[in-house]
C-alpha cells in the first residue's frame, strides 16, 4: 500500500523562520511539582489543563476502565483543537492546541491512504474519531511520526507546512478554532510539545490515542468509556 505522508520535509530556511514561532505559540500546559500524581482517575492533577467535559470524561472513562491497558494516551478534543497526552499510569504530562482535518466528520474514507494528496478532496480530509492504537514510527519522508490509523494514513506530528500559504505556523497560533481546521486529516502539535512531551512518552511503547467526535454523539463513540464513569460514580 503507499502510504502517502500528511506533509513532506520544509525546506531548512522554512523550518528555521517558523522555529521561533512555533516556540512561542506553544501553550502546553505541564503539571506543577504539587501535582504530579501517578493517578488522575478523579480528576486530580488536571485543575491546571485547559480540557472540556467531554475530554475530561474520557480521560476518567479510560483510567476507571483501565481501557488504555497501562499504556500512555492521548485524547484529541476536535471540537477544541486541542491535544491532552497522559502517563501509562495515569499522570497528565501536557497540553497543547492543534490542527485537525479541513472537514468536520468522524469516519474516515475508506481507502484514502492509498490516494495521493492531490486526490483527497477537501471533504474528504477528516481526523477519524475513536479509540487507536499508535506507535512511533517513520512516514515515507523519513520523518518520526506517532502512527494513529496506519490504514488510513492519519498520524499525530510537529506541525510542518510545505505550502506557505497554509500559514500552519500562524493558524495554530490563533485563537480561532476555524484556522485549526487545515490538515488533511493528521494531527498536527507543535514541534516543542512533540518534542518535550509526545515523543518521551511514547518512547519503546505503544499507546492509545482516543479522537473525540464532532459530528456525533460522544457516547456514541465511547459509550463503554462513559458508562464505566458513571458506574463508578454511583459507587
């Protein structure tokens, strides 16, 4: 199957102009000492993380359940344009904003990996929603890369554009969550939380990244996650 990369390598004079942007539009929010817990199933150690309810539930669901199996994790909140990635035991190591898929939508195309980027059409560009198993790894340009949906060819990376009218740098910095709609479906974080916080975390183990929904209900997607939330709350 060919795969076909979400972007390809920028040019060093590209890569060196948009580093000092990239450095200061990342937000990602890291636990203060006080908070550093190894267990978050209630919330603790999260009052600090820019998270929605939605993301929140997950994150309870997944570590109540222990659906995430001891690996670390990930919860891409769409609707916020924002990436939470936490420990194999639990501890919430980061925070970030990112560019999702051009289209809103939870199902991925079916054979979309095998067209090139030329052929996907702009409502075809979405970032799938639920549960993955990724794993580092190299796309064909060479580039390290966590791998979300191999299929599908939808990765999570640090953002790179090779079309500077795509001003990815700039969209991510903004706050409107319209720009962070550009990818053709990858995840896209900056490069100093790629560096600092997914790539530590996902180093020699796989994980799982959990997408949330924008078209459909959440409990749609992660109904087993949701219900274990409120088992236990009942409890």
């Amino acid at each position: 199957m060919a795969l076909v990369p979400c972007t390809l390598v920028l040019s060093m004079g590209l890569q060196a102009a948009a580093q000092s942007l990239d450095d200061r539009v990342w937000r990602a929010a890291t636990p203060p000492a006080n908070t550093a817990t190894d267990h978050v199933a209630s919330g603790i150690g999260l009052e600090h993380a820019i998270a929605s309810p939605s993301a929140l539930a997950v994150v309870q669901g997944a570590l109540r359940s222990g659906d995430h199996q001891g690996w670390p994790f990930v919860v891409v909140d769409k609707i916020h344009a924002r990436v939470l990635v936490f420990s194999g035991t639990g501890r919430w190591l980061g925070t970030a904003p990112a560019l999702i898929g051009l289209a809103r939508g939870d199902e991925a195309v079916p054979g979309l990996g095998d067209r090139p980027l030329s052929q996907i059409q702009p409502q075809e560009r979405i970032t799938p929603a639920g549960r993955f198993v990724a794993e580092l790894d190299r796309n064909t340009a060479g580039q390290t890369i966590l791998w979300v949906d191999y299929e599908q060819a939808i990765s999570m990376h640090p953002v790179r554009s090779l079309n500077p009218q795509e001003r990815r740098h700039e969209r991510l910095a903004s706050a409107s969550l319209i720009d962070k709609r550009i990818s053709y479906g990858c995840i896209n974080v900056p490069a100093q939380f790629w560096r600092s916080v997914v790539l530590p975390a996902f180093q020699n183990t796989k994980g799982v990244v959990y997408i949330l929904p924008d078209s459909r209900p959440l409990d749609s997607v992660f109904s087993h996650l949701l219900h274990s939330t409120e088992k236990a709350a009942a409890k």
